[in-house]
C-alpha cells in the first residue's frame, strides 16, 4: 500500500512535455465548436406525422426542424396530452452549460500552461463530475416531463419515462432520442484529456526537477 501510494504522489509530481502541452490546447478547439452543434435529438413520429417531428438542443437553446415550427407543433401536443410546455425558460441547464464550457476551456488552458499533471488530475475529476452531473440531470428533466402530467388534459395518459436514449414506443408515437455532432465533439475532448490522464498513471511521470524540465526541449 505504502508503495501504491509512493507511486501515485511521484505521478503527481510530475510534469508534461511540451507536446503533451500542445494536445491539451488543440483539445479544446472540439470543445469550443460543439457550441455550434446540437448536442441531442429527440424526435417523434406517428401516422399523422409521417415525416416527423424533432428538436435540436444545443448548448444554449432548443431548435426545432421545420424552420422551428416543429417545437411549437410537439408543444400542441404535449398540451393535448398534459405534458410541460418545451421551451429555454423550462431547461435551466442551457443557462449553465455554456459557463462549464468555458471554465473548462480555461481550466485546460491552464493546465497546458503549467504544466502539473496534479492540475491534468483535477481537470479529469472536473469533467466527469460535469458529465455526470448533466446527464443526471437531463435524465431527471425527461423523468419530470414524463410524469408531471396535467391530469385534465383531453387525452389521459399513465406516467411514463421517455426514453433517454435509443427508441420508444409511447401510445401510438415512436420517438427517438439520441447524441448529435456536438455530444461526440465534447466526447472527443473528454476522452483526450482523461486518456492522457490514464497515460501518466500506466506509463508514469517524470518527476519535476527544475523550472525547465517541462521546456521546449522535451519536445
């Protein structure tokens, strides 16, 4: 044990090389264009609407197909089946996620500029506590649309979940929900720093000896 725990502080004493220090900050340019990008898809598809209906979200609003006139045609449903009204006022979520965006575009920046993989560590931690935190709660946003129900809408349904991800059948509506290009751009960055993570901790890390041992030269 004394030895695991030897092993784990040289590791976080350790520095990154100035190419490990270059990936870091071509990692968040994924991350600054998934604000570009929706980020999920829940669409609908039922008899009468044979080509479908769906809704973009993005990290700072809600987008519907059709020019937009999809959202307001799944909110004449939702009413008529006594589900909440989709709309930006009722998702806070799309208010803080551009701010975790950019804490952690800084966060990296900083990392990058230091150099510790203690502070490449701490932003691994960060980001899966995000990641979680987010999915949680837009598992419990669906969880609330899908039982908070009007109980004198016109057409009477049992609480249900909708589905989080992949197809569900809901009365005589499929509907769908599933990740779009700005999910798997966040995930690119993710991924990238919590794989160079995992690098120190299978490969180790030198430990830092001087205000140079990170340079240029260790390229």
């Amino acid at each position: 044990m004394k030895r695991i725990l030897r092993d784990f502080q040289t590791v976080l004493g350790g520095s990154l090389r100035a190419r490990q220090r270059w990936l870091l900050v071509a990692l968040i340019i994924p991350l600054g264009f998934s604000f570009f990008f929706p980020l999920w898809r829940i669409a609908m598809r039922a008899p009468q609407y044979p080509r479908g209906l769906h809704m973009d979200i993005y990290a700072y609003k809600l987008d519907g197909g059709n020019n937009g006139h999809d959202v307001a045609e799944l909110n004449a449903l939702n009413h008529y089946i006594g589900m909440h009204k989709l709309e930006r006022s009722t998702v806070p979520e799309l208010g803080w996620i551009p701010f975790a965006f950019g804490a952690l575009a800084l966060l990296t920046l900083r990392v990058a500029v230091l150099g510790r993989v203690r502070d490449l560590v701490d932003l691994s931690v960060m980001i899966s506590y995000m990641t979680l935190f987010f999915f949680a709660r837009f598992v419990l946003m669906l969880y609330r649309y899908g039982h908070d129900l009007d109980p004198t809408a016109a057409l009477k349904l049992k609480p249900f979940m909708p589905v989080v991800i992949g197809t569900k059948q809901i009365a005589n509506f499929t509907t769908q929900s599933y990740p779009l290009a700005g999910t798997f751009l966040v995930g690119l960055y993710a991924a990238g720093v919590i794989f160079l993570t995992g690098w120190f901790f299978l490969r180790g890390a030198r430990p830092v000896s001087g205000a140079g041992e990170a340079g240029a030269g260790d390229c």
